[in-house]
C-alpha cells in the first residue's frame, strides 16, 4: 500500500517504516500519559518526526488505522504544547524542533471528521496561541506563572486529561 501525505505545497509518500515509528510514538505517548495529559512527557530526544503533517495522511478504502493515525497525532500534539508549556519541568525542544508556526499552520488547515477531532484541534491551537506568548527568557525561567501571562491558560488545562483520555481510552476499549 502506498500512503501519501498531501497538504499546501507538501506531497510526498510516507514509508512503511515511518509509518510503524508514528504508531510506536502513539502508543507509547498513550501508554506514559493516559490520565496524566496534563503533565505529559514527550521527550525530544525520542520524537522526531514532523507530527504535523500527518494529520494530512490520504484516506483509503484499504487504510483501516486511519483515524487511529489521525487521533493519535493529534494526542501527540497536544502533548506536546503541554510538554512546552510545562516551563519549570517540560522540554521546549520538540515543538520548537517541530516550528510553532509550521504546526500552527498545520493545525489551522486540519479539518476534523468528528467531534473529539474538532475539540482536540481547538484546544491544540489554544496551546499554540499561549506558547507563541512566550519569549525566550520565560522559557528559562523556572519560577513563570504561566497563569499570568496568558488568560487562555485556565481553559487550555480544564478537563484536558479527560479530553485525551477520550481517544485514548476508546483505542484500548476497542482493541
């Protein structure tokens, strides 16, 4: 099976291989942070693919993961806005590894096939808004009080790990 990525400009194939890693990265993003989103690890040593552009995966007839592919990109990118976010502990790596702008692009251009897709994608730009707030030196500062610099911050982390362990747990229910 040949399987494409295809959004703007970008048309490429993605390898079996490739797409096996985003697999093993979903899962093991579900595995370390189900009921604990809101402090997730994503570490940047281990996460290296452009998450991004696989929201944009051709949809086939013989493509059966699709929305496990879909979804779980998508978990993966909500962690990773809280793994930036998470200034005294979390890694700023990934998503700046990733570009803020290239992501957001990627997500503003996304179009959700269902509900939990649509909520996961505004609470991901949500995160975006709040992490291009950030300079460089809030970055490094570990005593930030997010809260004060972002008034979003309060509804970006209500109820987020029940938001993801929506998609989470469903994966494991009907597996």
């Amino acid at each position: 099976m040949n399987y494409r990525i295809q959004y703007n400009n970008v048309k490429r194939s993605v390898t079996w291989e490739e797409l096996n890693q985003l697999k093993k990265d979903i899962l093991w993003i579900y595995d370390e942070n189900y009921n604990q989103i809101n402090a997730a690890f994503v570490p940047s040593y281990s996460f290296k693919l452009k998450y991004h552009e696989y929201l944009f995966l051709s949809r086939d007839r013989h493509f059966t993961d699709y929305d496990f592919y879909i979804d779980g990109t998508l978990i993966i990118l909500l962690a990773v806005c809280v793994e930036y976010l998470d200034v005294a502990g979390g890694d700023p790596k990934t998503l700046s590894d990733l570009g803020l702008q290239n992501v957001s692009d990627s997500i503003r251009q996304f179009t959700p096939v269902s509900d939990i897709q649509g909520r996961l994608k505004n609470r991901i730009l949500l995160g975006l808004d709040i992490a291009s707030t950030l300079t460089d030196s809030d970055l490094l500062d570990s005593d930030l009080n997010l809260y004060n610099k972002h008034n979003g911050v309060p509804l970006f982390y209500d109820d987020i790990n029940e938001l993801a362990d929506t998609v989470i747990k469903a994966y494991y229910v009907n597996k």
